[in-house]
C-alpha cells in the first residue's frame, strides 16, 4: 500500500493498525464516500456494520438536529427522563415481540440498559450474567471478537489477541461455534454463553439451524444465560431485523451497538425485566454510565430504527446479497459466504487478498478484511446500496481479480 505520503497523519494519532490504508475522507452521502481529493469511492463496508441505512441520511439528520435544537446531555441515573431513550426503548422492545419456536425461560425482553459502545454492552451483560446466576463461568466461541477492554477481551477466542495481556478473566471457555459436541460444555456452573449467531470477525460464519436451537436448548436446561451478540448482525445486518429470527430462538440478554445508532455511537444490553431486576440496590446498585444511551444518538438511533423498518432494508438484504453471491464467480475467489448482507469473499491467501483490496481502492471501491481471518474480502455494504450500485462494485472486484 502507498501510504508513505500520507505518513505525516499520524504523527500524534495513535496508530494500531500493521496496515493503515490512510485515506483522507472529506464527506459521505448514501453509499459513497469522497477523498479529500475529490476522489468517490464505493462503500462496501459500511465502517464495519454501522451505516447500514447509509451515510448522513437525512431523516437521521434531521432526527439529530431536531434533538440538538432541545436538549444535549442532562443526567439519567433516575434524576431525569430523556425522552429520545424512553421512545427508543419501546421501539427496540417492538422489534422482539416475535413468537419463537424455543422461547427463553425468563420470558421476552422488555428492559433495554443503554451503552456507548459494543464493548460496554458486552461488560454490562457480564455483570448481569453473574448477577443473575450467581455464577461466574463464560463460554464463548473460538475466534470470535466481543471487545478490547478487559472483559470482553477475556471472553476472545483468538488467543494472540489477548497473550500479552494476560492475567485476564478466569473461568472462560471457547467452545468451537457450530461444533453440537462442544455444547457439553455448558454445565450448571456456566453463568452464560456469548455467541454471535453468524460469526463476525472470524471472517462470516453461517451455523444450522439445529445448531442454534439446541444450544438454546442446552443453556435453558443448565440454568446458563444465552447472551446474543448481535452488535455486527442486528439491525438488517443478516436479512431480518435481528438475526435470531431467522433461527425461531430468542435469548436471555440481547447486544446490539453499531448499526443501531445510524451513524453516532450507542449500543444497549436487553433482557426481560425480571432479569434486569438484579441491578438494582442488591445491596448496592449494579450498573452505571454518564453517557451510555446519549439524548443525541438515542435520536439518532431512533430514526435508523424506523428507517430500516419502514424502507424494509432486513428483507431487501436477502435478495442483494444473493446478488453478490451470484455475481462473484471466478477461479480466484473460493466462496462467498454469508447471510444478507454480511458477507465474506474467500481468497487463495492473504497476499491475494490485499493485492486486490488496494487494487480496488485504488479503482474507487472500498473492501477490508476480517480481525481473525485472514484469507477473505469483508463485504458488508450501507443496506439501502441498489441494485445497478452491487453490479458495478463486483464488476471492479472482478476486473481487478482479472
Ligand atoms: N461485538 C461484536 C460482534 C463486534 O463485531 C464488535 C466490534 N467489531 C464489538 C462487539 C465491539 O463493539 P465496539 O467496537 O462498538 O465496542
């Protein structure tokens, strides 16, 4: 990649990345970005699974300035209500209403504890977890990717991602996601399982359905929380609104971050009130935050809500992203795997693989790669991308592969 010229960025920017690809971006509309050079590029990644109703849209816009216009942020630890989060809450609630085959013990969700991020989501439902059973053991899969800070770092089935940080959380297992086998795992001691339903940054991981429901299953008869990680799958992400639905389960705790503030950042932790229950006075209150569930992204997210619903971008995914898979064929790309439109190309090696991502950049089309995996393309583009707009970014994907 030819960043030396754009080395100077990161002079006082903490820089993380082996592979920073540099881009100066001056603005974003739709599914398109624009470089400060005036260059347009074609966003096929959506900032990992948070534009999904795309960028800057104007009802989210107008939500936002709306909110600017009364109030920023006051204080929510019962002192004063936000409005924006209280209608945010019932219009999440509204969207897990759904009968499943195999419900949970504790009953549907009706309790939603606001966040920043993904990652605070995850620490919180943690907390709960133990809380709630009493228990202090967590399952979570190989390779999957739940957060950076300490906790959810814990819970990572990637192991060169937390050696050097060890000592971390004890009592953690990984368990192999799709593998019926491991699900012995799970015992009475087990506070709760944290999986993802389609595998995010393990490079798009589609399991059974059988799969899913007898882990649903196993955890019910244990006594074990099922804790759904749905920050990179929910909000339309996979073809349904959450991607659960499409598996006739539900869970104990519900993770959603990304996609759901439409651009600002919000996540939440969900479960049934009785659940939730645990974190108040027992003897001391269980969960706090300044920010978590800001009046402005609560607005914000509010009106991504109801513009996945109302445009209906979960069901519309399913038919783009089978265009995807039908229109990426070539001797270079083993499969396209995934659901929706969460999807991951994969390619002969990683060489392969960042050869053609910079040659697509380089043509005005912007892919990535996975965390843990490093053979194939992320391809996970704004929900609203049309039709003429998927053609024309595989038909760059496929020039460059040659
Ligand atoms: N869970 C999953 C499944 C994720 O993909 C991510 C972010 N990639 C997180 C949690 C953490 O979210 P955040 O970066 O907002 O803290």
């Amino acid at each position: 990649m030819h960043i030396s010229h754009r080395q100077h960025f990161f002079d006082h920017i903490a820089q993380t990345s082996d592979y920073p690809l540099a881009l100066e971006i001056d603005r974003a509309e739709g599914v398109f970005m624009y470089g400060t050079d005036g260059k347009k590029y074609l966003d096929l990644i959506s900032g990992i699974g948070v534009s999904n109703v795309g960028h800057r849209h104007p009802e989210v816009l107008a939500a936002i300035h709306q909110q600017l216009d009364k109030h920023m942020h006051l204080l929510v630890y019962g002192e004063f209500v936000q409005s924006t989060q209280v209608q945010l809450a019932k219009a999440l609630v509204d969207t897990l209403s759904f009968e499943p085959e195999i419900a949970s013990p504790f009953g549907k969700i009706d309790n939603v504890y606001f966040t920043n991020s993904g990652t605070e989501a995850v620490e919180g439902a943690m907390k709960l977890a133990k809380r709630f059973t009493g228990r202090a053991e967590f399952i979570s899969c190989f390779n999957a990717y739940h957060g950076a800070t300490q906790g959810a770092l814990s819970l990572s089935g990637a192991e060169h991602f937390k050696r050097s940080f060890r000592p971390l959380l004890p009592e953690i297992k990984n368990i192999t996601h799709g593998n019926p086998e491991d699900l012995l795992q799970i015992t009475s001691k087990t506070a709760a399982v944290i999986i993802e339903i389609v595998g995010g940054e393990s490079g798009v991981r589609v399991p059974s359905a059988d799969y899913i429901k007898m882990l649903r299953k196993r955890c019910s008869e244990v006594g074990a929380l099922l804790i759904l990680d749905e920050v990179q799958t929910g909000f339309g992400r996979t073809g349904s609104f959450w991607a659960f639905e499409q598996y006739d389960i539900y869970p104990d705790i519900l993770l959603s971050a990304k996609g759901m503030g439409g651009g600002m950042p919000i996540g939440a932790f969900m479960s049934s009130q009785r659940i939730m229950s645990v974190f108040k006075n027992n003897p001391i209150l269980g969960h706090i935050t300044t920010f978590g569930g800001h009046p402005v992204s609560s607005a914000s997210a509010l009106a991504a809500l109801r513009v996945t619903l109302k445009e209906k971008l979960p069901e519309k995914a399913i038919a783009k992203g089978e265009l995807f898979k039908s229109l990426l064929v070539h001797p270079k790309i083993k499969e396209v795997r995934g659901k929706g439109l969460m999807l991951a190309a994969e390619m002969e090696s990683f060489d392969a693989l960042k050869q053609t991502i910079d040659q697509c950049i380089e043509k005005g089309v912007i892919t990535d790669w996975f965390l843990f995996c490093d053979n194939s393309m992320r391809l996970a583009p704004p929900l609203i991308i049309t039709e003429e707009q998927i053609r024309e970014g595989c038909a760059v994907i496929l020039e460059v592969l040659g």
